[in-house]
C-alpha cells in the first residue's frame, strides 16, 4: 500500500489551522468570564424574544398594511447579524487586547442595561406592544414612565444590549456587524411605524413627538 502523500503547502496550511485553533481554545479569548456570561445572556435574551415574537404579534391581516415588512426585516438582520457577530467575538476576530478587561465589563454592563431598558419599555405599554407594527381599535399614547422623554425605548434597549455584546468580546469587528446593520434597521423600521402611528392616533402623537425624543432623550 502506497503511503498517502500531502503537499507542503497543505501540511503547513494545516499545522497553520491547528495552531490557530490551539490557541483559540487555551487563550482568554473564548473561556474568559466575559465571554461565558455575554453568550450566556444572548442565549436568554434571543430564547425570551422568540417567545415575544410568537405571544405578541399582531394579526397579519390587520397589520400588513402598517408593518410594510419591518416584521421580516429585523427577523433577517437579528438572525444573520447576530449569529456573524456572536461568530467573530467568540473566534476573536478583532481583538483588542489594549482594551481588555475593562471594556469587556463595560459591554456586560451595557448588555444588561439594554435588555433592562427594553423589557421595561414592554412592559409599559402593556397590551399595545406587539412585535409588528399594528394599531389596536383603543390604541393611545403611551407617556409615563419610560416613554416619558423617549418615543421607542424598546429600540433604544435593543441597541444598547447589541453595542454592548460586541464590546463585551472586546472585538472592533463583533461591535460593527451586530451595532450597524440593528440600527439601520430600526431606524426603517421607526419611520414606518412613527408614520404609521401619526395616522391612526392623529394629533395626539403628534403633539407627544413635539416633546419627545427617538432613541436618545434630548439629543435624538
């Protein structure tokens, strides 16, 4: 039997790719505390939105013409986004190892804050919020609370949870795939429903975006 003879080139690719894997594993990169507790959170942040999106969303029928298709959107660019983004924190890509661990708790930090702040924003409009821009027969303003200085918490939470799973991989790469892509997003998504929300609630919104930021009190 005639022994199985590999190119050097693809020997030293694989050495290469063993090496690079070795130290994946063996180095902070992926078993360090942050990264176990930010996927740890993802997990149960991405399981309780699935939820959300089967127990809170609007009958098709009565939102299709509101939503435009936001609903799908933001379905695509959390799924592939966030599944890129969670890829290249865990593999390191974009490391920056100046920075660690004191950003790596910082985006922990915001992680928790972001997800804090969203769900208390659902929780403040009760049986307004659905997951599909849709609006109820007694449908009305929302003004206490959290949405007291801002108009969409919920999306202000959303960003702030994504900005900070990058940072907690303390990865420039994981930051921009999950950040950039969620706000652009919501931004179309914002209009649509603001739009959506000044025809069917009139005047009375209006007036509450006259004194209410979008995302950021004061500023946006």
């Amino acid at each position: 039997m005639r022994a199985l003879k590999i190119s050097p080139r693809v020997g030293a690719l694989a050495r290469r790719l063993w090496t690079w894997a070795r130290d994946l594993v063996y180095t902070r990169r992926v078993f360090s505390t942050t990264n176990i507790v930010v996927v740890a959170l993802g997990a149960l942040w991405f399981a309780a939105e699935v939820t959300l999106s089967v127990r809170r969303r609007a009958d098709p029928a009565r939102s299709r013409a509101a939503d435009r298709s936001t609903f799908w959107i933001l379905t695509a660019v959390i799924l592939g986004f966030s599944a890129t983004g969670l890829a290249l924190g865990v593999a390191g890509v974009g490391f920056v190892p100046a920075f660690y661990p004191e950003l790596a708790w910082t985006g922990v930090s915001l992680t928790v804050a972001g997800i804090t702040l969203r769900w208390t924003a659902i929780h403040t409009l009760k049986q307004f919020f659905t997951v599909n821009v849709a609006i109820s027969s007694d449908h009305r303003v929302i003004q206490h609370g959290v949405y007291r200085l801002m108009r969409h918490p919920s999306y202000t939470g959303g960003l702030l949870g994504v900005l900070g799973v990058g940072l907690a991989f303390c990865s420039w790469a994981s930051t921009v795939v999950l950040f950039i892509p969620m706000t652009i997003a919501l931004l179309h998504r914002i209009r649509v429903e603001e739009a959506a929300l000044r025809e069917g609630l009139g005047a009375a919104y209006a007036d509450y975006c006259r004194r209410t930021a979008r995302l950021i009190p004061w500023i946006y």
